[in-house]
C-alpha cells in the first residue's frame, strides 16, 4: 500500500512508532499455527526544497538529485506535470561534504520563485 502522510514531524514520528508497534497474524507455515508478523512501514518521502534561485548550483551539488532510470521517464513527467515544474539541470558534480551513503535521491523539477519587483519570494 502506498499513501501520503502529512503532518509536524513529532506527529509524523509518533504515528509511525504507533503503526510500527502492531503486530499481525501470518501464517508461515500450512502445518504451525499461526505466528505474528510487525507491519512495517518504509518512507519514501516527499521534499519541497526552497532555496535562493542564485544558489541553485550548490544546492544541486548537495542534494544530487540524478537518481532517477530512463524506465521512469513518463512517472517522472507525469509528476513534473503535477507540480508545475520544469527538469532539474544535470551533471552539477557532488559536494563532498555531504553525507549521502544509503540515501537515494530521485529529483522531480524546479519551479522558479515568484518575484515582487526586485525581492525573490521563497
């Protein structure tokens, strides 16, 4: 099952202790009665990153959002197309300051910030 959840990050955490902390029948075997099983509950979370639009090379280097297959192409236009965005520039090289071991990061598009005269309005 896939679903959004939203909320203050506490609230968020609290109701995945809560869901994690259930337990389910499963039967493992056809000959044993049956056991119980944990749900689990695997993140795949959705971030709106607001940066300066001068940053907009550092913050790619950071993040590096290249993640995605060419399989993905239509998910990833569908979604563009649901929030309005344009691609994200390529082949911006990684910071190495940044932790990102065991972290994938699929990049969706940017939209560019909304301007009232000369002040950008993150």
């Amino acid at each position: 099952m896939y679903l959004i959840a939203r909320g203050h990050h506490d609230r968020l955490m609290r109701w995945m202790n809560d869901c994690l902390a259930q337990y389910l029948p499963f039967k493992y075997d056809e000959k044993k009665p049956p056991g119980k099983v944990q749900l689990a509950m695997r993140p795949i979370q959705l971030f709106e990153v607001v940066f300066p639009e001068s940053e907009y090379d550092k913050v790619l280097s950071i993040l590096q959002p290249y993640n995605w297959r060419k399989k993905d192409a239509p998910i990833l236009a569908g979604l563009r197309r649901l929030f309005g965005a344009k691609p994200i520039k390529k082949g911006v090289p990684p910071d190495p300051n940044f932790y990102r071991d065991f972290v994938e990061v699929a990049g969706i598009g940017v939209k560019k910030d909304k301007w009232i005269g000369d002040v950008e309005q993150l």
